[in-house]
C-alpha cells in the first residue's frame, strides 16, 4: 500500500518567511503599515481522481504564496496569512473525504477575515486561490469586501483555471480543468511520493470540446458536478505530467504571482 | 427638460411568444417537457453615468432574450421567464436610485426560483445575464441549482462583459464596461429617448491598462466600485457609440444567443 | 391549442409614464424629491386554476399601477418601479410553475429594496399588492422599512382581498379569494387571450361559510394552503364572470387607488 | 411610589387546567391525540404609555387563554402552553423597556415551536395573540408551519385589534389601538394595582380618522411606529375606562375564544 | 389517572416582588439604574424520564430566581424577566413534546433581549439557568452580549450541572445529570402533585464512570442525546429522591444564588 | 528588531503522519472505517500580549495533535485533519491582527466539516481546541454534530484552560487564562524564537481571586473581553515561565490527549 506516512514535504512546509500570525500584538501596529500586502492563500480539501491526494489544491496555492511572498516579501511588504484549507468544493459533494463549506459559509467567512483586516493598517488583500470552483465566489467576496470594509482586494491564481481564460495542453482540449496535465505536473514536482501515476487515465469529456459557446472557458458558462463528465470525477489527462514540467509551470506560477504583488503594490484606481 | 414619459419603447414591449408566466397551471405539466429550456434574464437597475437610464441592463437583456426566443424559440421548445430587474449592484451602492439585493439574498432568490423550476419537467434553465456585476454570484448560483435541484444551468450574456473576457474598443483599452461605447450604442439602438449623449464624455481609466495582470480582464482581478475610478461612475468611453453600432452589436447578442441556445438543448456532460 | 404566443396585451404593455428606472442618475438627484412618492407593485406567479394565467396577479398590479400613475402621477410626483414578478405563493407550493420566494426571502428582498429607495430624497414609499398571500408579509415590511430606513411605507391593494376585509359576490358566500368571479372578470378584460371560461367552474368550500369566526376574513384567520380545498386550487366561482363586471372593478381599482395615493400625499402622522 | 411588588394577581396566575408542559413525556402520547388542541399564548413585553404595564398585552392574552381553557378545555380536549412572552414590538424600539425579538427571530421561534408540536399526535395548533403587532407575522407563520410542518394552524385574538377589523369606542374615532379604552379597561379588571388612571390622557390622533383610505383599519395600512404620534407612545383614549367595562369585554373575550375553539375543533377545509 | 388540572402550585406561583414587566414605561427610566441587576431565568420544556414533568427546569429556574429575588431584590435592586421556556433542548429532539429552539434561534433570540437590556440603565444581566444544555450556548452569548451591547453578563445556575463541575449522589457516580435523585428531590419538594416515584428507576450509564477523560465532567466531554443511554432518556437515580432533601437543595440553590447576585452587584473586572 | 523570518520551527512543521487530507479519494473508502477516529485542532489568530505570537493556540493545538497522533495513530487509526486557524477570538476583537469568526459564521463552518465527514465510514470525531475561547462553541456543535450528522463527537483540549476547570500557578491565583505561565512556559518549548519575555509582565486581576462564586471557573461565570482586565489585553504571569516548565507541560499534554484518544477509541455510550 502506498503510504502518506513516511512522505518527507519539507519543501512545502519550511516556515514561511513573513507569516502574519507569528507576529506579536504589538507588531501589527508597528509592521503593519498602510503599504502592507497581506495575502490570503486559498485552498481546497476535495477529491481529484485516484491519483493525486484530496489537499492538492491546498499544497499547489501554499507552495507558490510562500515561494512568492520569499521573494518578494521583503520588497513589497508582504505578509503571509495562513492558508484557508476548506472552502467551496461543493461540485465534489458526492464523494466522501471532500471537506466543503456551503457558498454562504465560506461568503461569511472571508467576509469576517476581511472585517479583522480591516482592524490593521493594511490596505491591499489578497486571496491566491489554488481552487478554480472558488473563483466566482472569491469574485463576489472581493467586492463585499471593498465595499463593507474599505479594503483593495485581488484575486490572484497559481495558473488560471482553464475554464476561466487558462489555457490547457491540447491533448486536452482545453479542458484539463481537474487533476489533468499540469496539475498532476505541479503535484509530481511539489509532493510526488502523495501522487499515483499508476491509476491516471485520460478523462476528457471530448464532445463538450466541440461546442463553440457551451464549453469549458467559453461564452456560456453551465454549472457542473464532477461526477457529471465521468465516476471517477476528474477532468483532464494526467498521463503526459511530469516533474519536469511540474517544475516549469510551479517557477511560472510563482514569478506570474510575484509579479502581479509588484502590480497590487502599485495599484491605483485611478481616480 | 428631458422627458421620459412620452417615450415610445414598444419595439421591447411586445408581447413576447413564448412567456412561461402566461401559461395555466394545467398547461405546465402538457407543455412544459424534458426538452424544454427556461430562459432568466437577470438584469439591474443601477447608475450608468448621466447619459444612460438606470434601466440599461435590464433592457438589453429583456431585447436580446425576447428576440432570441421569438427566433428559435419554438424550434428548440424555449420558454421566457419575467427578467429580474433587481439584482447584485453594490457596486454603484454609493449612487441614489441604484436598486440592488445583497449577495445573499440574491442567492436565496436564485436558489428559490431554481428549487421551483425543478418543479416543472424541464431540466435546462438558463440565465441571460444583463449586468456584469451579476456574474460571478450567478455563477455561484449554477452550480448551487445544479447540485441542490438538479438542473442543468447555464449562464449566458448578452455581450460578453469587458472585464470577462468580452472585446472592448481600442479606444477604450479594453475598459469599456460599465456605459461605455457599446453599451451606449444599444441603448441609441433600443431606447434613444432615453439616452443622453450631449451629457456623454470619455471616463477611462487609462492607467489601468497598462499593468499586465491587474486589469479589467487580466489575471488577477479586483475588487471595485464605481466611484473608485471617477466621480461620474461610468467606465469606458460612450461619445462614439452610435445607433447603427448598436443595432450590429444588438443583431450579433440575438444571434450569438439563440445560438447558444441551440448548443443547450443538445448539450449533454458526456458521461 | 390554446395559443398565448400571438396575443395582444399592448394595453398592459404600453411603457409607463413616470418609471423611475427610465431615469438617469443625476435626474434622481433632480427629479426626486421629499415630495415623491414611490409605488412598488407585487405581482406574483402562481396557479390560478386552469382558466387563469400564473400571472394573474402581476398582470393586475401592474395595470392597476399603471393606470393610476398615469392619471395622478404629474399632480402628486408619483414614480412607479418595476413590478416584482417573484413573491411569496408558498400557498401554491404544491403546483408545478408556480414560482415564489421564501418568506425570508422576499422579507430580504423588501428591505434590500427599502435600503435603496431610502438613499434617494423620496420620503413615502407605497406597495401595490396584487396578491393576498403577500398581505400578511408586505404589512411586516412596512413597519421593518419604517424603523431600518426611516420611510412612510404603505400597503394598497387593487382589490382588497376578500379573506382581508374585502368583498366577494354572494354566489361566493365571501369566499372568492383566489381565481373567482371578480379576479376572473377583471382578467376577461385586461387579457381576455390568456383566460379559458371553458375550463372554470365553481369552486366554494361552502361549508366554511358557515363558520362564525374561523372563515374568511372572520376574526380567526387560519393557515391553509390552496389544495387543501379542492385539488384544482382555487376558491371561488368564476363562471358568472363578464369583461364588462372586470372592467368596472378595473376602473374602480384605478380610481380607488389614484384616491388613496392622494392621501398618500397628503398623509402625516399628527404627531 | 406606587409599589408593584406587594400586588396580588392570583386571579391570573392561578395554575392553569391543562397545563401542556405539566405532562410528563410518556403522557404526551398518551393524552395528546389527533383530536387534541394546543393554544399557544402570544404576549408583548412592551411601553403602554404612562398608565399601564409593559406586560399588558401577555397578561391579557395569558388569561384569556387560561379562562377558556378552564371552560372549553376537557370538553375539546385543548391543551395551554405557556405564553410567549417575548414577541415583535418593534414599533416600540425607541422605548427603553420594551424587549422584543426582530422579525426573522420571531419567525424562527414559531417555526421551531411548530416543528415540535407536529411531533405530538395533535393536529390543530392555536395562537391566541394579545399583541397586534405580532398579527401579521404570526399570519404567515401560520402558512409556515401548515406547509412546513403540516399542521393546521390558526390565528386568534382576545379582542380583535382596531386597527384590523376590531371595534374602537366612538370618542377613538376608531383608533383606540394601544392603551385605550377598552385594553385599559381590562386592565383595570385583571390587574389594577398596575395601572395609573391618575396618568392617563387622551392621545388619539385625529386628523387621520378624516382619511378615507390610510387610516386603522382602512383599505391602505401603513407601517408606523409608536412614537410617530406622539412621544407618549399610546393611541387612543384611555380615560373613560373602567373595570365594569373591562369585565364585560374580557368575559366577552373568553366566551368568544371559547366559541372559537369549538370551531377550530370541527374545522375540515372542505376538500 | 394522575391528574395536572386540580394541582395547587402557588408556591412558585407566586406574584414575584420586582418584576420588571410589570412596571410602566417611566418607570423604566425612574427605577431601573446602573446598579440595578436584571436576571433571566432560562428554563426548557423538555422530556425528564417517566417520573418528571415536562417543565421540569422552568419550574426550577423560576422557583430559585422569585426565591433568590424576594432575597436580596430590595438590598441589590435586582429586577425579575419572566423565565425564557422554550431554549436549546435538541439532546431530548427525539421526544414528542419537547420543545426547543435551534441552536441559532436562541442565540438570536438572547441577542435580541440583551440588545433591549442595554436600552436601560442596568449594566448587570444574569441568566439563571436551568437546563444544562443551555450552558454552552448561554456561556456564548455572554460573551456576545458583551461585545455586542456593552453588557456586563453572568451565568449561574440553580444547581451546577453534574457534567458542569457540579456534584452528584454516589449512587449515581457522578452521573445523576437529567431526572436523577437531586432534580427529582426538587420537583417533589417545589410540585410533587407533578412526579410520579412509582415509574422511577435507576438509569445510570456505569461503564462510563469507568473512564478517566470521557465522561461527564471529565476533561474530554462528548456530544450525546439522552436516547443514547437508554431509551427512557434520563440519566440518573431518581429512587433514592426525597422531598425532605429537595427542600435543603432549593434553600441552598436559592442561599447560593442569592450570594452569587451580592458578588454580582459588587463584582468590577479590576482594571 | 526581532526577526521571525528566519526562525526555524521545523519540529512543528513536519509532516505529520496520518494526515487525512493527502489520502486521494479512493483511499478514502479504503483507509478510513468505523473504527477511524478523525481529529480536527482548533487552533485560533489572536492577541497574547506582548510577549506570545498571534499564533499561539494554533500552534500548541496542531503540535500536541500531532504528537499524539504520531504516538498512538497507527494503533487506533486516527486520523489527523488540517488546523483550523481562525476560529471565534471574539474577546479580542479590539486588537488589530486578531482574525476571528463571529459564532454563528464558526457554527456553520464546524456543522459544515461534520456534514463531510459523515460522507466516510469514520464514526468518532474529535475537536482538540486550542483556544479557551471557543471551549462553549465546540461544545454546542459537539451536539450539533451528532444530532445533525449522527457523529460520536468528542472535545479535547492540550491543556484545560484555568477558567474551565483546569489549573494554573499559584501564583496566578488560579487566573492563568491567557498568555499566563503555563502557555508562555509551551511556547519557549514549542517556539522560542516567537517569545519576548523581555516584555512579558505580571497581569493577574487579584481582586476576582476574592470571590466567591464570580471568578474563573467559579459556578458563576461571565462575560468578559480581554482588555475588560488590562490594556494589554493578556491575564496571568508569564514571568516565570521557562522552556523546561514548558517540555514538561507539552509531554503531558501530548500523553493526555493520546490516553483521551484511547478512551474515545473505545467510548460506547452504554445503551
């Protein structure tokens, strides 16, 4: 049997430089300015087919918020909050071992994480959201959140979901949307001893692939469970990932986001 | 002074073919089918800057819904429900006369009219979305029906918004989003009684445009308000619009949606 | 077939004069003053029996709404909204089409509504009530907006409902309160296309009428839903109903209500 | 100082006949049956101006339903539970004193307390509402808990209202709503070591008696609160009371809630 | 058969002194001053075994609070609310005739009270508590009223809770926490027309006296519903209960309440 | 300036054996069974004086979790679940960097986590709360969960906090319940790079100790914020805290949750 226990993720769990919470109350007044980024990564505890393990997204939006907040935390003023592991997998009800808060749920609970934000001098919050079924609420959140407390908000993703403007290799077909190629790269490269090449198979509901409007990133949108496309619940082809490539894309990711946090130091409305 | 209440809009009055809430109780069980499509146009009534009515989104999306099934809509058994004109626009809640749910309660709606059509035979149910503010919530809301009711859903726009991946003119660097140049045209296109283009000026938000990822649009996106870019509320540029764009914009939505509603009705997951 | 899609409705259609959502946003600042008032129709879609639309109730608030503004609105600076098609109809819960929001729902709705009408200078704020089942609620939200938003709220009906103190045909023995004799008249007028006399019969629960306190509008009210009468669900007698008996309702609605909306005006507590 | 805490109100809080929370858990299945009736107390803990006691209307509506009860109880096999004392006074927000639960509140109270009634054999669930202001809420909680809960439920009141149907002595031109008259009167007659004539005055709004339409009673409601009148916050003519006349309105009171019950336990709806 | 209806309970029927809903609205800004103490015995209707009324703890709670109030009431100007019946009782869901709010229902509802204590003069608000499943919740909304309404908030009980911290008879090793030899001896000192000794029996859980942590008041406590001990849900020994030790448990409870207000009266947070 | 970003805490971080969330969802059928216990730590973000990080109560709960997880996992086959870093801090809610969920958002989230893990064949779920804090929450949705859910739900805490029945030093006069000498002493175990004792002071509120019945962990227990006491928001003396004081505190608490863990792994509830 495959087994989680001896697996050795030092990489992904070296204390983070700049964590806001190992900060001492006193310090919030004194580091905290209103210059401050403070970035709230965003996870998921849910299934992603046989091969890759239910903290998938969990791993892929820490690694890259502390790689990146390690390089330019320091510049930028970065802070480092603690990564929200449950949040709305709900599309992956059906499966037990996905841990999920309802919509509402996890509504209130960036809004009161946002509410305590506000208490501090910083302005600009950021979620880095490693789970592409967060985004449309994380959406909404961004505005209750500028609206109810005054804060600049940002919505950042490791790689854009290729349902949401990113793009997916074309073995895909533009639908490597859930533990498909670069995902399953990404989890090869950062934790591959939690990843079973052995039981991947291609899962692509290639007939979505010919609608011009109907279709995985296309004008219309349709709301789907995972369980919808196939049993095993994934979507994507995980079979050409490597570490190698792994590797690229999480660089990639990582320089794509530090680079952004330079733009969110920057931003202005324009007003 | 301008004056509204002799105008005459009967081109988006009529009566449209195919109105679910006409039909008798004993006519939903015989003509409402597995095959049929229920249509929803969201659309709000919000500030739009001095030149455009409150009413903008809600027009556009009630025309272009109304043409749509008046086209296909007895070729692909549609059926149009009453738009819903009071929607999630806290963004312009800064601006008197905006008319807008909270999120939550905009959720609850969504999800008590889904928890209601699936009361009926049919399974495809779909939103035409007038008002970009809408979209992540209504996104939300797809896959809270599908899960929670068991509809197939699907979120469609009229025109793709700027800030989702939909065009914008050059001259407005992609930022034409709210009463910008093609918005203002389909208004001079549908209701030029209401429009005031003596009042329009150009309100883009130049900078903006040039970050790479944090834009309108761009990778990482942003939580906003209207009045955080100008005091005027409106983005984009609307002193080229002109009637005849608008016509060619409105004819193309009609298209593109009834389209899309072809798509629908024969979409299936691929299980 | 019955056919609904070729009717002609354009006297319920025509554009309202005075639609505050025509307005633009500065003209909200300008136009709307201390002295306005504004009328929020409730519609409602829901069985009515096989010879009535499901919507029966919009059809007649708006009408009646509409009408009435158009004769007093210039005098008294009266501005109608939208009609709210979704209401509360749990009543109808059972019958497939019938749409319709949770009680807390529409209670949200209601004051979400009131929030926004509050930030403009208008100052008395009227319900148009076409549908008795919202009665109960809407009196709710008229004390919650006064104490959240500090408005004069009303609540007016176009027919007062006859389980609420209103009359009813004696062949109704009082009891016409839901697709009987005057509903029916008054929808043989406004929209003759979409009624079918053919299918109406009598429907009174006469043994009620013998109660002296438990019946309809008798001083104990009781908690009923509209199948438990019969299963075609609906209370009255409309077969002795006429266009011309809908026609003098409808105009006696209209000048009851452009009446009222005079004392609207005119009303002060006395303090 | 007038002394409250040497008073004796025996007559009031003599144990009640048919105490429902007095059974002991196996006697609930034993002596509650589906003919069984179980009234539910609804009481305010609010202002009543100068002259009578917060507790006014939950010792009224407490003993009204203890007097029937004792008079029609074994025969109909009723059942009292003990009076909710809290409820919706919010019309008395401004007045330090009043304690009252908002309006969502309260309704999650009644539909908690029906949940639990439909776990008894009992069908039929009464609530007899000594305050008005709870009227139109418990009107639809009423269809809450029959839909919800299946039950059959019923709304009544000690003395109808004024302002929904009930009588008001002439010199309160109808509006003897709170404090006036008649609740003085009963006052004086169940409890008049609580009652101050010596500070009673008349406080009746009279312009609004001219209305036609929005007045109490009238064809418009309107929400108000009660200090929209006058800072003393009670509505009608509490000076000519008497404890004669409170005796005969509280007999006439339990005779007609008696009666009621005889009613609600032959009630069918007709089907 | 045991008959409630002739039961003569005037022992804790009593007109309690300084009842607060029976002053007038002046009053309330005469009497009621930053020293006065407002206490708000919280009762449950809930199952108590074969032997134990369903008022059980309301029946307690109040006793101890009038008791404690004729005490100290005039020394400390402490003022009596009438006893909240209906609280979280959801470990007795399973038993017909219970009745219980959810948990989120009661937490709203004392919100609601403390939010119109601090309307007042009074500072100092006391739950005296009577079921031990309130505790938890009651000690949140401590902690709430605080925050929220700037309350200084205190939770005692009539007798501290066996899986509290409070003692219980050896013969029921700690575990007599519903229905056992103390609460019997109570009800049978304060109501014994209400409790039947004949049905009584041992219902003691042994083996979990066995556990070091895992057991009622032990340091690991566990969730349970009074149907997972035995089917007769209570937890205890009633047998050995006397009325002679119920009278000495109701003056302690009473002496220690009455002690707990001086403390309260006195208490400051020491800053 | 004190540095954290280069603080090692690797003893912290390793990977925990037996975690829950890097099973992949066929595993999950698999590995976990009705013999599986799941342990959840609340942790909590929130001010401990000068002296502590904001981190403290998440990182004393996920070390003692996963100690004791690593020391009797693979003989009871428990199951460890990621830390739940923001909880209800709410007594801290004046201090700027403090993250806390209101009751009724923390409420949902744990009724949420319940719901999922009731899709696995895992009967035993156990909270290990960190945070005092959130002590009567947890216990609430201990019931919560086994009423809703059908869970066997257990609450451990490392340590009893001093104000719910645990101890403190003598010379804290039992008050150590923030910040206070044992914490401080686990913390210069756990991470001493995070503690200034440089600036750690005595801040006991000795007049509390006098009484009776209202003081921590008295029978009388109240609501209070933690800047009630001091402004430095922290009660207790971390003077004498040391690292060995701490080592020692810390094994304890590691045995005492794996001794509770066995008891929970045989607990029956006796039926």
């Amino acid at each position: 049997m495959h087994d989680v226990t001896t697996a050795d993720r030092s990489h992904d769990r070296r204390p983070a430089a700049r964590r806001f919470i190992d900060l001492r109350a006193p310090e919030i007044g004194e580091r905290i300015t209103e210059r401050s980024i403070l970035v709230q990564p965003l996870g998921a505890i849910e299934q992603h087919g046989p091969h890759l393990p239910l903290s998938t997204d969990s791993l892929v939006a820490t690694a890259v918020a502390e790689a990146a907040v390690a390089e330019v935390g320091d510049e930028l003023d970065v802070w480092l909050l603690p990564t929200l592991e449950y949040t709305k997998s709900n599309e992956h009800a059906w499966s037990p071992g996905t841990i999920w808060l309802s919509a509402t749920t996890l509504l209130a609970v960036l809004d009161d994480i946002g509410r305590c934000v506000a208490t501090t001098a910083a302005k600009r919050f950021v979620f880095l959201n490693g789970h592409g079924g967060n985004s449309a609420l994380a959406n909404v959140a961004c505005r209750e959140l500028r609206l109810h407390h005054g804060l600049m908000t940002f919505l950042a993703h490791p790689g854009m979901p290729a349902d949401q403007g990113g793009s997916s290799p074309a073995g895909e077909l533009g639908m490597g949307i859930h533990g498909g190629t670069d995902e399953t790269s990404i989890l090869l490269h950062l934790a591959p001893e939690l990843v079973r090449m052995d039981l991947a198979e291609r899962r692509v509901p290639d007939k979505i692939a010919e609608n011009r409007y109907v279709r995985f990133g296309g004008r219309v949108s349709f709301g789907w469970l995972s369980n919808d496309f196939n049993e095993d619940g994934y979507i994507g082809d995980p079979t050409p990932a490597t570490a190698e490539r792994g590797e690229e894309l999480f660089e990639g990711a990582v320089q794509g986001f530090a680079e952004a946090l330079r733009e969110i130091a920057a931003f202005e409305y324009g007003r």
